[in-house]
C-alpha cells in the first residue's frame, strides 16, 4: 500500500497449463528511492549543490567556491521565491515570515523563535559539518541568505552565528517578532 514493493505472479515449477498449480506471487523492491533520517538530514541537497559548482567552476574556469556561493544562493533564491508565493499576493511583513518558516521546515531546519530572529534548531547537513565546517556552513549561508533576499532583505537577514546543537546560521527579523510555534 505504501508502495515499497512491487508485486508479480509467476509459476515457478516451469510446468504448463491445466493441473500446473497456482503461480506464485514474487516480491520486489521497488523503483523508488526511500530515506529516513530523525532529525532530517538533506544530503541529497548538498550534494547538488557541490556536484553543480563543481561542473560550473570546471565549464568556467572559475574558482569552485566562487561557483558554489553562486549555485547556493540561487537555490535560496528559489526557496525564497516559493516562501512568497505561499504568502499570497500583497503578504504582510508577518505572512511573509510565516510562509519563510514554513519553506524551513520543509527543509528540515526546524526554525525556533528567539527574541528578533530565529534559531535553527537542526541543521540539515549535520555529518558533513564535522568533515568540512568552512566549507559547509559558508554554503548553508548563501542558501539562507538568497532565502532571505528572495523574501526581502527588509524582512529577514542570515547571519552566521555558529553555536553547539544548532545550525551555523540564524535568521534575524528586521523588527522583533513574536511566533506562536
């Protein structure tokens, strides 16, 4: 039902016919690809990411971390954009937060109120911040800053402020807000 597996009938004996018996019925996985990860991690995300500066920078002759500030923040961009079309047409400062908050965590950061911004309580990408931290959390910047400049500077900031439990970066509210989640 939750379509795992596929399912098929085949008589397995190689007997024919009348009196040949009930054909079997064979399991599969199946075609598609299923990942569960508690707290949720976006790997795949990073991995497009990374895969598409390094095909820009190796097209361009740019420098591969040039490339990817580039491919990170017209990823936000686009997250961002999405955040404003669930705001609705003409969004109030308040409707554009919330749909922003709610573009998050369908991204797995898990956004928390605190004060005049919000912390993000899980960072999507957390195995590959122990490898390579720099790297990561300056991609995860320009992720969260294109965000935040799609739904309007005027609205939301990211600034990296690396902390232990949390994501590297957190998202500051141009006026206080208070958020009821």
């Amino acid at each position: 039902a939750d379509g795992l597996l596929t399912t098929e009938y085949r008589r397995l004996s190689g007997r024919q016919g009348p009196g040949a018996g009930r054909p079997a019925k064979l399991y599969r996985r199946a075609e598609g690809e299923l990942t569960v990860s508690l707290p949720e991690r976006r790997y795949d995300l990073a991995a497009r990411l990374l895969a598409g500066a390094v095909d820009e920078a190796t097209r361009t002759d740019i420098p591969v971390a040039q490339a990817l500030t580039r491919i990170a923040t017209e990823r936000g961009r686009r997250l961002g954009d999405r955040a404003r079309e669930l705001a609705g047409k003409r969004p109030s400062r308040r409707a554009l937060i919330d749909a922003a908050l709610l573009v998050l965590d369908e991204q797995g950061y898990e956004p928390r109120p605190d004060a005049d911004a919000f912390v993000l309580a899980n960072c999507p990408f957390h195995a590959l911040v122990d490898e390579q931290r720099d790297l990561v959390c300056g991609m995860n910047h320009d992720l969260l800053s294109g965000m935040a400049g799609a739904v309007g500077d005027d609205v939301l900031a990211a600034r990296l402020e690396p902390s232990d439990g949390t994501c590297c970066v957190r998202l500051h509210a141009s006026a206080p807000v208070t958020r009821g989640r």
